[in-house]
C-alpha cells in the first residue's frame, strides 16, 4: 500500500456514503409513490455524482497501479476529489 492510498480511501469512503445515503433517500422517495418525485435533479446530486466520483477514483487507482505514466498524476486526482466533496455536501444538506 502506498502512502497515498490511505487519503484516496478516505475519500472514497465519504463518497461511498454519500452513494448509500443517496440512493436509500432515494428509495424512500420513491416508495412514496408522490407524482414527480424523485425529480431529475435529486437523482443527480444523490446518485449520479457519489458514482461518478467513485468511479473516477477507483479508474486512478487502478491506473496508478498499472499506467506508470499515471502515477505521478494520481494525487491529483485523490485532491481534486476531495476538494469535489464539500460543494456536494454543502448542496447535500441544503446550504446552498
């Protein structure tokens, strides 16, 4: 395990909740069984962004692990996913 491993599994670990959460309020939603409900909106910012942050991360690891050219770019992208986390949480919770 390298050193940068362990940050890109912490973030990984935010997204991936993000992802549970998401989809389970999402399921609630629909089980409600409401005219309109879950709009385009909500499935995108509960579902499609946590799995499209995870499948960017794990696509640069296992880049990092197989492309040597893609090692020295894989922090980037651990960061940039990071970074990537806390406007989806502010939008999240309704802080916007």
């Amino acid at each position: 395990m390298r050193r940068t491993d362990v940050p890109m599994f912490l973030v990984a670990s935010g997204w991936a909740y993000l992802l549970w959460s998401g989809l389970d309020g999402l399921l609630a939603i629909r089980s409600r069984h409401i005219p309109g409900y879950p709009a385009t909106g909500q499935l995108v910012l509960y579902a499609a962004i946590p799995a499209l942050a995870l499948a960017l991360l794990a696509a640069g690891f296992t880049l990092s692990r197989t492309a040597r050219w893609f090692y020295d770019i894989y922090p980037l992208v651990v960061v940039a996913s990071a970074f990537a986390f806390f406007p989806v949480i502010l939008a999240w919770g309704g802080g916007v």
